[in-house]
C-alpha cells in the first residue's frame, strides 16, 4: 500500500505515545441539567483524548471530527494556516488516538476540503486500513457561486467515512424523502392502500430469454399484447397468472394501456427507508448559511466562520448510530455534533480548547437542555432534557521524572493500568488491589494504602501476604483460574523463583507502567 512521506513522519507516528496521561477535573459550576447524556472537555483534544481512553477506548459508535482544513487563511477561534507538514503532525496522532476509541461496529467521519482532503486519505488508509474505507462524501456546502472567486467556485467539502471492520459495519438507513412517497397513490380505491405502477417489461431481447416473450390478453379490451423483442417481459407466464390472481395488473385510468403495469404497494415495502449516496445536497444537508444563522439565533454574536449546519450531523448521525450510542467530537467547534446528538438521544463527548468551550459550547448546551427550537428541533420533536458534565484538563499522573504525584487516587492509576495491560476500559474500579482477569490475564495494583496499610511503602510491596489476599480475591472473581497473574507495586519481596513458579509478572512501579510519561 503507498504510504504517506513528510519530514516529521516517524516522529508524529509516535506522537501519541508521548502524550501525558492526565486526570479530569469535573467543572461544577458549567455542568448542567440533570441527566448525564454528555461529557464537555475544554483542553487539547490530544490530552484530552489520552485521558479519556481509560473510560471510553472501544465504547464509541460514531466519531465526527471537523479539523482545521489547512486553507492558509486566519480564523478568529483557530489557527487554520499550518504548513502542510505541521498540519500531519497535528492530525497523525489524533486519529491514532481516536482509532483507539472506536467499537468493533463504529465509524469514523472527517471533514476536509480540498486543500488537504487527498493527503488526509492516504494517511487514514494507513492508520484506519484501506480495507476499511467506506466512502468519500462529497458534500455541498454552498448553494450559489462565489463571484468575487479567481479561480473556481469552491462549492464542496469532502467527508472520508472509515468503519472499524467494513466486513461488519453496516449503515442505517435514512427515512424515505416525501418526494418518493407522493408517487404513491390509489386511483382504483384498492382495499390495500396507496401503491405505484411499475414496469412490466426487462432490459432482455427475445432471443436472450425467450421465456419472457410471450402474449399477454388485456381482459378490458380482449386485446392481445406483445412485448417488443428488444424489451420482453419481466416476469414469466407463471408469476404473470400469480399477478393477474392476486390483482396487481393495472391496465392505466381507462384500462387500454397498451402494455400492463405492475402495482407496487407502499405497505409491501421491505425496506422502509433507502440507502444514502456518497452525493449530498444542500437541500438534503443544509448549508454553510444554515449553520451560521443558527448561531446567531443561538449566540446574538458573529458565528464561527464556517460552522457545520445541524442537518449535516443529523444525516451522519442517522447513517451511523442508534438512540443511546455514543458519539464523540475531539474538534467540537461550536458545538454541533454535541447539540445534535443530545436532540437525537444518543451519548456524547465533546472536546474543545479554546475558551469558547466555555462562552459557545457550554451555553449551547444550557440551551438545548432548555428546549431551544433552532436547528433541528422541530424535525425530531425536541422538547428539552437531559445534561451534561464540564470537566478540565487535571494534573498529570507522572511528573517530568516519570513519578507517580502523590495525590494520585488508587482509582486513577487503577484505570490507566488497566488500559494499559488490556487496551479495555474499567468498567468499575474495585475496592481491592485485583483489577479483574482479562482472558488469561488478571491484573492487580498495589498503591496508595489499597490494603489500609498508609505507612510510606505499606501496601505498595509484593509479600507472600499480600500474595495470599490477591489470591483470594482471584479465587472469588475467577474461579479455577490458571493464567498469569501481573501485580504492580512499587516493590516485590518475592524471589524470581517464586514468581516464575507461580506465574506472577511482577512490574515496578512507576517505572513499568507503560506510557507514564
């Protein structure tokens, strides 16, 4: 597969590696409702995105990140002019990260234009793998050409669409438009409801299928009808008398059609909806104006300079997820994604650095949690509900010289060593030094006066004691469990004959535990 060359490349591909694990400070103050549907997270989504895989990593159905586009012109919340290498080391990373949080079916959407749209491809072949690449979304963002233009009109932005596994992810489909569901009629008063004629002929010469060339009698008229050779009938004598029992020929309003036509009822329709094309309109979509009339309905202040319209996102959104899964947005904007989401009735998180985390998405939020009528709301039925946690960047676990700070809770090393041993989040943090057993692995941690003991290295020191109560509690957990079992802590008492015999990895602490610093 061709790869993707720039200066910094190795560098930026590790690049997330070298990302502090920082703790989350929840934010009182700017949380609000009284659900917990969302997480807002103001700070470097690259920070924030470490920080958060302990708890989301494989959990999230749909992420949507809308990038800087790398246009070379100034905006007023971002810097959108990086050279073209420092736009990769920007974007490189995040998407390692992000590939982290997606579930076995989720998806992955990026807004990109032009500028950077195909380069952008080719590294999302490398890190999502091309076997996977869904589709290139082309959609139209303006509806009128740009006059004061040089060159052409851009009228488009691109959205590459990844799934963890292609082989299993599947699109939902959208909601048929009422334009297709008007062809649906019932001038005959049939019991069965409204249907549409459709034809009865195939694209087939006779000489192909001459099965399908035969006469057919309009009990109207008496009439004899042919197909023409070059287009013979659709169906065979068989199903054309199944047709004719069941009532489903129609020979037009007078009943001298010259050929028949086959009814087609909206109630038989398998599929209640249609697939979505890789072509989206602005009447399908909405536009760029859509999304900054709505902010000024919202906000009373000039919008971002391009945010997406609440309708770009509900397309997406209805494509790839169910009421109650979990969306994320590491480049929240203004807020979009979160808004749309809440309205729709899935989970979501949100991650925003600048302080507009604060004065757009925050009070965004407070508004559609209040009912607020813009965007979307009518077309869902939004009435309000629900809330959502602010939280901020925290501390570091490890400082500059790879120590664990000494106001580091048992509960947040717990769950960065988790993720670190299983690549699986912690669904509940125990009460004891067992972590839990992944396949033929269990985990144990001894830190912080987890076994009561707040001496300076009480409890923090692998002894045969301590052994014996880990055992216990793996006893309980996993009954007849035979794998091996890694403990760490910041000292073993254990001789290396005794580890091996029993099968314990022991890892020191902090110096073992991976990505610490």
């Amino acid at each position: 597969m061709p790869l993707l060359h720039w200066l910094t490349r190795d560098e930026d591909l590790r690049a997330a590696d070298r990302v502090p694990y920082r703790l989350l400070d929840a934010v009182p103050d700017l949380s609000h409702g009284h659900g917990d549907e969302g997480l807002l997270v103001q700070g470097d989504n690259l920070e924030a995105l470490k920080a958060l895989l302990p708890f989301y990593a494989g959990r999230v159905k749909c992420i949507y990140i809308d990038p800087p586009y790398n246009t070379r012109s100034a905006f007023e919340h971002y810097d959108d002019s990086l050279e073209h290498a420092k736009w990769l080391a920007m974007v490189v990373p995040r998407l390692m990260l992000l590939r982290e949080f997606l579930s076995e079916d989720g998806s992955i959407w990026v807004s990109i234009d032009d500028n950077e749209g195909h380069y952008l491809k080719v590294v999302m072949d490398e890190i999502f793998g091309r076997r996977n690449f869904i589709g290139n979304v082309v959609w139209q963002k303006k509806y009128a050409p740009a006059n004061d233009t040089l060159w052409l009109s851009e009228s488009h932005d691109h959205i590459h669409v990844y799934a963890k596994s292609k082989a299993t992810w599947r699109p939902e489909q959208l909601p048929r438009p009422e334009k297709s569901l008007s062809v649906y009629k019932n001038p005959d008063s049939d019991p069965r409801g409204d249907w549409r004629a459709d034809n009865y002929t195939c694209a087939k010469n006779a000489d192909e299928r001459p099965n399908l060339y035969y006469p057919i009698t309009n009990p109207n008229t008496g009439e004899v009808v042919w197909p023409k050779r070059t287009r013979v009938w659709g169906y065979g004598p068989e199903a054309h008398a199944e047709h004719v029992a069941q009532d489903l020929i129609y020979w037009g309003k007078d009943g001298k059609a010259k050929v028949p036509s086959l009814k087609r009822f909206l109630s038989s329709l398998k599929n209640k909806g249609i697939k979505a094309q890789t072509l989206w309109t602005w009447e399908e979509a909405g536009h760029n104006q859509d999304g900054r009339k709505h902010q000024l309905e919202l906000l009373k202040e000039e919008p971002f300079a391009a945010p997406k319209p609440e309708r770009l996102l509900q397309r997406i959104l209805h494509i790839a997820t169910n009421p109650g899964d979990l969306v994320l947005d590491s480049f929240l904007g203004s807020g979009t994604t979160a808004a749309v989401a809440h309205k729709m009735g899935r989970r979501w998180i949100g991650v925003e650095m600048g302080a507009h985390a604060r004065s757009h998405c925050a009070l965004r939020l407070q508004k559609v949690i209040a009912g607020e009528q813009g965007g979307i709301s009518q077309d869902v039925g939004w009435e309000g509900g629900g809330g959502f946690r602010f939280c901020t960047l925290g501390q570091a676990v490890f400082d500059a010289e790879g120590r664990i700070d000494p106001a580091i809770r048992f509960a947040d090393l717990a769950r960065h060593i988790w993720f670190s041993e299983t690549r699986q989040p912690m669904t509940e943090v125990p009460t004891g030094p067992l972590l839990g057993v992944q396949d033929a692995r269990a985990v144990a941690l001894l830190y912080n006066g987890i076994l009561r003991d707040r001496s300076a290295q009480g409890g923090n020191v692998l002894t045969r004691a301590v052994l014996r109560l880990i055992r216990d509690d793996l006893a309980a957990a996993a009954p007849g469990f035979a794998g091996d079992l890694v403990v760490y802590g910041a000292a073993c008492r254990l001789s290396e004959a005794t580890l091996k015999e029993q099968g314990i990895l022991f890892r020191q602490t902090p110096y073992d535990i991976s990505a610490r610093v």
